[in-house]
C-alpha cells in the first residue's frame, strides 16, 4: 500500500446525500464497515479526511521519506477537506501506475492540495476521482474525491499529508490527535452515503447485495451470509463493469448495482428493495412486486428521513435505505 517506494457522524441533511451521490456518479463504478462516533473532544474546525486502516505511518524508520499516513479502505471512499481552505493544486487523469508526480514533488497519482489558514497545508493523494477544482473555496468536511489506487500505489488508499509551513510537513496523526479526532476512526465532518460490506458480514445488507448481484444475471444464493461464494459473485459483477475487483461493495460497486424503481417493477432488485425497507420498519412480502403496498412503504420512509416523497427509488433514497 505503499506511494512513494513502490512508487460525523452522518448528517441528516439531504443536501449532503444528493452532493455524495451526485459526485458518486449512478453506475460508477470484515463484515459492514459503519461510520465510527466522533471525538467527543474534537476541536471544531478539523475534520478526518476519510474511513479506514492505517497502514504505512510517517517517516517510519523503514520510510524515513513517507511524510504522510496512508489510509486504505475500498475503492471510492469518500475522501473530505480536513479544514476550511482554498484548493491549490490538483492533478487529475492519473491511472494505476501512473509514474508522473503531483501537485507535491514525488508524489503520484489524482490529488488534491489544500490551503489552510495559519499557513497550514493538507494533501490527498492516489484518488480515484478528484471532485474540487484550483481556485474552489472548501470547508471543513466537504467532499473533495474518492479514494482510489491511481499512481503508483499497491491498492486502494489514502496517502494524507498536512504541512506547516508548505514543503514542511508534520505528522498529521498526531496533529489530528491534539484535536480529538483519530485518523481513520473518527467520523468526518460530512460523511455519509453507502456501507462498505466485505467477506465475513451477515444480515439483512449482505441481503440486500445479493438479490442486486442476482438482478445483474450471476449466480448467487441469497441467504444474508456474505461468504466466499459471495466475494466471487461480487468480484465477477465489479470484473465485468471495469471496477476494481476486491469482492468488496464499497460506494462506487453500490452505484453500479443500484438502478431506480418505480411502482410496477418487478424481480430481484425490488426483493432487494424489499428487504432493505423491512430492515428500516416496513412489514412487506419479499415476493419482487412493486406494488402499491411497496410505493407506500417507500413513500414513508423517504418522509421519515427527509427525503422527497415521491415513491421512486433514486440514488439518493438507496444510499440512505442501505
């Protein structure tokens, strides 16, 4: 997971859900991975750049020239600002290998570089998709890309770096620390959107990927057990759309599984459906019929949760059912 040698808490604000999925983009492409509670001792004005495990630490005595934490989780994770800023630099239409630098020398792959006030910088390197441009005025927690394996990078991560002054970098663990908020594990400031379900999950989400990979004509049994059988199934699915093939359905396998329903679908995307507004208080038959009965159950729950109620089944309605 290396780049240089081998090269919150959810907010009930629909805006913020329509900003996700619209960055998201529809047909994008151990156990459910949540978003962590906030600090209750964070220092306002600071955010976690992302959801994660930590992997290679700063100038650690094997990378003394690692000046970051790299922070790795599934493809299109969503990666926010850790501060109020101005983006500097970004470089966009990098690709897995990728040997050309950044906005920062050395460092490879779609990134984003932030100003900050009190002359503090922050970086974010190996994006899947940059979603800010040169000039934009961020805040703290705003969406700013996806995380992704562009550059020279071993698979997907964050590779987080902040400065003070710029080109003087500090580890941004221990800068994060001193205001309450665990890189990785602390919910940023914005996050929401979809779960991230992987080998070893059981439950109604596993489900829920199971009646979708099912509607997309591969085999699967749908008994809520995300097992090996499963993992294969959802690797064959990302295989076939272009994505990254982990076996994990992160945000952007979620956009390319999901497709809208309206009332007179039928088959396994509607059991999918079904079954999520079951898990969220609805007392419906999974039998794949979007009736009038489902309609109504939509309808309440897009009410319940701030949502247009208007019975279809968008982007937005999916990322917050799930």
């Amino acid at each position: 997971m290396d780049d240089d040698s081998v090269s919150g808490r959810l907010l009930d604000s629909a805006v913020r859900r329509r900003t996700l999925i619209a960055a998201l983009g529809v047909g994008v492409g151990a156990g459910v991975l949540g978003n962590a509670s906030p600090a209750l001792a964070a220092v306002a004005g600071w955010s976690n750049p992302t959801l994660g495990t930590l992997t290679s630490g700063y100038k650690t005595p094997s990378r003394p020239t690692h000046t970051g934490w790299d922070v790795a989780n599934n493809q299109g994770t969503p990666v926010y600002a850790t501060a109020d800023g101005t983006v500097r630099d970004v470089k966009t239409n990098s690709y897995p290998g990728d040997t050309t630098s950044g906005p920062l020398a050395g460092r490879t792959g779609n990134s984003v570089h932030l100003n900050h006030a009190d002359s503090y910088f922050s970086y974010y390197g190996h994006l899947h998709r940059v979603l800010v441009s040169v000039g934009q005025q961020v805040s703290c927690g705003q969406l700013i890309g996806l995380m992704g394996n562009t550059g020279n990078s071993s698979g997907p991560h964050l590779h987080f770096e902040i400065h003070r002054p710029r080109l003087t970098s500090t580890d941004p663990r221990v800068l994060l620390a001193n205001r309450g908020i665990t890189l990785g594990a602390t919910a940023p400031v914005g996050s929401t959107g979809y779960p991230s379900v992987s080998q070893g999950a059981s439950g109604w989400v596993p489900r829920v990927v199971q009646y979708l990979v099912r509607a997309r004509g591969i085999s699967v049994v749908v008994d809520g057990v995300f097992g090996p059988g499963c993992a294969s199934a959802v690797r064959s699915f990302q295989s076939s759309r272009g994505l990254y093939a982990d076996g994990v359905v992160g945000p952007i396998t979620w956009t390319a599984l999901v497709l809208p329903l309206r009332e007179g679908n039928s088959g396994d995307l509607v059991r999918g459906l079904q079954t999520a507004l079951n898990a969220r208080g609805a007392s419906l038959i999974v039998d794949g019929g979007f009736g009038s009965v489902t309609a109504t159950a939509v309808r309440s729950f897009q009410s319940r949760n701030g949502l247009v109620a208007d019975g279809l089944v968008g982007p937005v309605t999916w990322s917050v059912l799930v």
